[in-house]
C-alpha cells in the first residue's frame, strides 16, 4: 500500500468516535475480546456501569463494532483481529497513532 493510500485509510478510521474510543481503550488494555470490547466502549459511552446499560444496547454494539468498526480499523493496521479467538489487539501502528496524535489532541481540547 502507498504511503499516501496507508495515510488515508488511518485517518478515515479515525475520523469516527467510537473507532477512537475503540482504539484508546485498546491501546489501554493491548487486547481484548470482542465482548470485553463491546462492554468497555458501552462503558466509556454510557459513563456508567455495565449494569446500568441495557443489554441489547451492548449487542448492537458488539454488532457495530464486529461489521464496521473493528473490519475499519483493521484495514488501516491499527488493530488486529482474529475470529477464531475473537480477540482485537492493537498494533505498534495503532499504539504509536494513540499516543503521538489522539492523546495529544484530546488534551489539548479538554
């Protein structure tokens, strides 16, 4: 993939919030399940607890993050999944990309 093309797809996947939720708490965590995930992400949306979300809340968004944001930031290498384990992890790109560009940036604007 060309620098220019590689650049793009990074930021097309950053350019939706729940795919930077997404990749922080990866970054936080290194890896998790799809579930783990899910629960997380619900978690940092809600700013509540698990028990205080709706369960089918949690299962679309397990559905979103499974069909598009999870396949999204993979094509740009920032994660990594394997459905066999169902398990994301973040790549060195995608730590790099949370610590130089979206940490910086969410301090700045806080």
């Amino acid at each position: 993939m060309r620098d220019a093309q590689r650049r793009d797809q990074v930021f097309l996947a950053l350019a939706d919030e729940r795919r930077r939720r997404t990749l922080s708490l990866l970054a936080d965590h290194t890896e998790l399940t799809l579930p783990d995930l899910a629960d997380e992400v619900a978690e940092r949306e809600h700013r509540t607890t698990l028990a205080d979300i709706p369960p089918e809340e949690v299962c679309q968004l397990y559905l979103e993050l499974y069909h598009r944001h999870v396949p999204q930031l993979e094509s740009a290498d920032l994660v990594t999944y394997s459905q066999e384990q169902d398990r994301v992890a973040v790549t060195e790109l995608g730590q790099t990309v949370e610590r130089t560009l979206l940490e910086p940036v969410e301090s700045i604007l806080s």
